[in-house]
C-alpha cells in the first residue's frame, strides 16, 4: 500500500514534485497507515490480509492523513497559522476519521 499512495501522491503533487521529496513524502505514507493501524486497533486474530483489505477499503481515509502530514510538514502541532495575510488551519486527524466514519474496531474479551 506505500508504494501505491507514494505514487498516488507524486501524480497528485504533478510539477510540484520532484526527486528530492520522496524521502519526506515516504515518511508521510509510512507515518498516515500507522496512525490508521492505531486508531483502527486490529484485534490479534486479525491477519495482515484482512488489514490490508481494511485499509484498501479505507483508501480515501488514509490518503487524507497523508496530505494532512504533508502539508503540516515543518508546521507540527500548530492547529492554524497566519502570515502575511493567508491564514490556515487544519483538520485534526479525529476530525478526519470521523469525516470517514472510520471507528476503531471493538472485540470482546
């Protein structure tokens, strides 16, 4: 699933990609589906199969924390920001999940 995000990524970013970025963008890819493995709290008897289909199922989620992490990149833990007139603020990644519907998976003990 990195390899098809990191792609996904570089055509999404087009001209304003280049070779430079790719370390900083894996580390969005990587950083996005473990927060999503997190949230998400796989039961052990899950098998990585059954994850990835989650996570295949949840693609538009995942990509979502991606483009959070990247554009949120140099600007951590800030929730909005203002310079020069622009203003920004970001979504959570709660808000993101929620936005998903994506809940964390319950089992019982």
């Amino acid at each position: 699933m990195e390899l098809e995000i990191l792609n996904d990524l570089k055509s999404y970013l087009g001209m304003d990609y280049d070779d430079s970025m790719e370390s900083t963008l894996l580390f969005c890819v990587k950083r996005a589906i473990l927060l999503f493995k997190s949230y998400r709290n796989y039961p052990s008897f899950y098998t990585e199969q059954m994850i990835e289909n989650d996570m295949e199922r949840c693609y538009a989620c995942v990509w979502d924390l991606v483009l959070l992490q990247y554009v949120k990149n140099g600007v951590e833990f800030q929730n909005s920001h203002s310079e020069s007139g622009t203003s920004r603020s970001w979504n959570s990644e709660n808000e993101i999940f929620s936005m998903h519907r994506i809940v964390p998976i319950a089992g019982i003990c």
